[in-house]
C-alpha cells in the first residue's frame, strides 16, 4: 500500500502488480484526518509509515484499490496532463500578451484580441512587435504574410489593423520595452497551440483504440479530450455502485447540511474530483444544441435556475446515462431511452390530468408546501389551511441520489397533496356549539 499511486509510488506498484500482491492506495486528505486521531504533532516518515499501516489494518474502508491498468489508459493519462498544462500555459501566455497590447495600443487590441489565437494573428505580432512597426511594414506586406494562414481574411484584417492605427497618434512610454517582449510571447503561443495540436492527434488515435470509445463519443457533447478525462477517472464505471456513487464522486450530487432544528436542505458539493467535474460540466455546455439536452435545459431555466445551475443540472442527468452507458456497454440514444423508460410517470391530479403535474412550479427561494389537512368552513367546502408549514430548501432533480458514500437508496421526497386522498373533514368548533 502506497499514499500516492503516481510519481515515486509508481514503481513499486509495478513491482507489486509483477508479483502478483493486491495493491491500494491512501488518499493525502484522508491520511490527513486519520493523523490527527493519533498523539503527538510530530510529522516524520517513520509515522507516517506507521499511520498508513494501521489504516490498512483498522480502517480498510479508506483505502482506495488500484486496478492494473493497461498502456492505454496509462498512456491517455499522461499526455492529457501534459495537455492541460499546456492549456494553462498558453491561457498565461495570451492574457499577456492582451495586457501588453491594451497598455501600449488599445485599439489595436480590440482588432487583434479576439483573433489572438489564430495562425495569421500569431505571425504578424512574431514578426512585428510594435504600432510602428507594423506601419512601416506596409498593406501589401502584411497581405503577403497573412495570406498563406488566412486567405480570405487577409485584406479585410490589414485594413481593420491600419484603421485600428490611425485612431491613436500618442505613443505611450514602454512601446519600445513591449516590442522586444510581444515577439517572443507570440511565439511561446504559437509553439503551445501546435504542440496541443500534435497531442490531440495522439489522443484521439489512443481514444479510438479504447473498447469504449465508440460508446463514450456517442454522447452528445463528449469530444475527444472530455471522453479522455472520462475514461482516465472513471474507467469501465464498475467501481461505482449506482449512479448516484458516480454523481458523489464527480461533485455532481447535492450535499445535505442539516444539525438539530437547523435545516439548510441541500447544497452544491464542494468537493469530488475536479477534472471529472469540469469535464461533465463541459460537455454538458457543448450538448445543448442536442434537442433533448437543450429541453432539460430549458425545463431547469423555466423553474427558476440559472445558467450554471441548469448546466449542472444537466451535468447530473448526464451522469446517469453515462453510467447506464457504462453498464450496459450501449450507446447515447439506447441508454437515454432505458434511463427514461424506467423513470416512474408522473401523478396524476386529481382533474385527472398529467400535464399540469409536468408544468414547472413557479421560482421560489424556498419551496412551500400547502398542508393536506382541510378545514371546515360553517357555510362553505373543505379549504386547505392558508397557513402552509416551513420545509427545507428544495433542489429538485439533484436530491433524488445521495452524496454520501455507501448510501445508494434514493431520497425520497414528501408526498404531495394532489396525489393523496384529502383526509375526512372534521367539524368546526361552531358547527359543535350549533
């Protein structure tokens, strides 16, 4: 058993695996926790050794197994890390780059900024730091140069830039300083984003070789990164009981905050696995043009959610057909529909009708729940009380699955008054004394 399945611990899990011993994990937060349960504030390896061990013996639910994982998946993991680093270093690179242009030239940041990433962008700043030099370069030069990468925009954007730089005469103090700076930061940029290139090439052919592939990106809105990430951090999905397990471990599912007489509902979890999240939440942007994600989208924005919580509630909903995916080993459209069909329908009012049982509730702070108990009027029919008790905070759709571990029973909410039979009416106090 190691703390750490990668970097120094990847080599004796090999030689582990070699000889046939199972292996496990200690996460660092976990073994955190468990350290403050033992004397003393001294932090050596000898009791950190000695910690992990006894964890291993007394609380073996904390540890974490490690599954033998083929060169794919080793490999994925890899350069997809590689590749967000990239990411990082090429959003640092550009946000620069942005300052420098907006401190020396703001006008010609509003042509170039939002094009900065494009090859002929790239190639015009790499060989012309500065206003002035650019001008001197001349029309028909910067065509030249921008043709090959943009041929259809080349004249238009040459005209953008020189009108861009007539709408300011003043030179501000430190052009000079920013011309020797903005070559070498639009090159760094330009090396990144081909570099990001090459990798998505890679990941895509290791992807493609993948079992589940074909079943990943037959989601709508799972590309070749996010089915990437996926398939690092989840797997085939059978280490996840239920999806509710999937949802928890992704920070998808709600957490539930209450102590005694305070009752705060659920709220959105602060933890899980980040890059799992950021890759559900992604796709989940990329699926609203898909026409049922997009409904699911809406019905969240009818009810009163805004756009991030409605992405995360699609997220949620994405999760368990991910895991009904998984499971089976079938595509979107067939899992999407047995994920539906087994969905209970909805009740039935007492009009008998089923459509105002799907209509969206009004947006609420706080979700109120009229009491089923009527009252008795002397002249008049059996009224519900207009003074309805306060409940917790709803979030409907994400508190139908448990965040915690080892819980895999659904939530279930209070019965409404429409689909219960309304108790016997009981008479008033005037109607006794009449």
């Amino acid at each position: 058993m190691v703390d750490q399945p990668a970097s120094i611990g990847a080599l004796p899990l090999a030689v582990a695996r070699d000889m046939g011993c199972p292996v496990a994990y200690l996460p660092g937060l976990t073994m955190h926790r468990i350290a403050d349960l033992y004397p003393g504030e001294a932090k050596t390896d000898a009791k950190d050794a000695f910690i992990i061990a006894d964890a291993a013996r007394a609380m073996p639910h904390t540890l974490r197994a490690i599954d033998g994982e083929d060169e794919t998946i080793a490999e994925l993991e890899m350069i997809v890390g590689f590749d967000d680093d990239l990411v990082g270093e090429a959003t640092r690179v550009a946000n620069r780059l942005h300052g420098l242009l907006t401190q020396t030239h703001p006008s010609l940041e509003r042509v170039l900024g939002p094009r900065l990433q494009h090859p002929a962008v790239l190639a015009v700043l790499e060989r012309f730091g500065s206003p002035a030099q650019i001008r001197k370069a001349g029309r028909r030069r910067l065509v030249t140069l921008l043709r090959p990468t943009a041929p259809r925009m080349a004249e238009r954007l040459v005209e953008e830039i020189f009108d861009a730089l007539d709408e300011q005469t003043v030179t501000v103090p430190g052009t000079e300083a920013a011309a020797l700076i903005v070559p070498s930061l639009a090159a760094s940029l330009t090396s990144e984003l081909d570099q990001r290139k090459l990798l998505a090439r890679r990941i895509e052919e290791l992807l493609e070789g993948h079992p589940l592939s074909k079943v990943l990106t037959s989601m709508p809105g799972v590309g070749v990164r996010t089915g990437a990430r996926t398939l690092i951090e989840v797997g085939d999905g059978s280490t996840f009981p239920t999806a509710g397990h999937l949802a928890a471990y992704a920070g998808l599912a709600p957490a539930t905050r209450s102590s005694g007489s305070s009752i705060r509902g659920e709220q959105p979890s602060r933890r899980g696995n980040k890059q799992l999240k950021r890759a559900f939440f992604l796709s989940a942007f990329a699926a609203l043009g898909d026409p049922a994600s997009r409904t699911y989208y809406d019905k969240k924005i009818a009810q009163g959610k805004h756009h991030t919580q409605a992405l995360l509630c699609l997220a949620r909903r994405r999760a368990d057909v991910l895991f009904a995916m998984l499971r089976d080993g079938t595509s979107a459209p067939a899992a999407a529909q047995s994920s539906r069909s087994t969905r209970s329908p909805p009740p039935v009012t007492a009009t008998g009708t089923a459509s105002a049982a799907r209509r969206p509730t009004p947006a609420t702070p706080w979700s109120w729940r009229t009491s089923c108990a009527p009252t008795c009027t002397p002249t008049g029919p059996c009224l519900p009380t207009q003074n309805p008790p306060r409940t917790s905070r709803s979030w409907p759709e994400l508190s139908r699955t448990p965040s915690g571990p080892g819980n895999s029973s659904p939530i279930r909410s209070a019965p409404s008054c429409a689909s219960t039979t309304p108790p016997p009416c009981r008479p008033s106090r005037a109607n006794k004394v009449a």
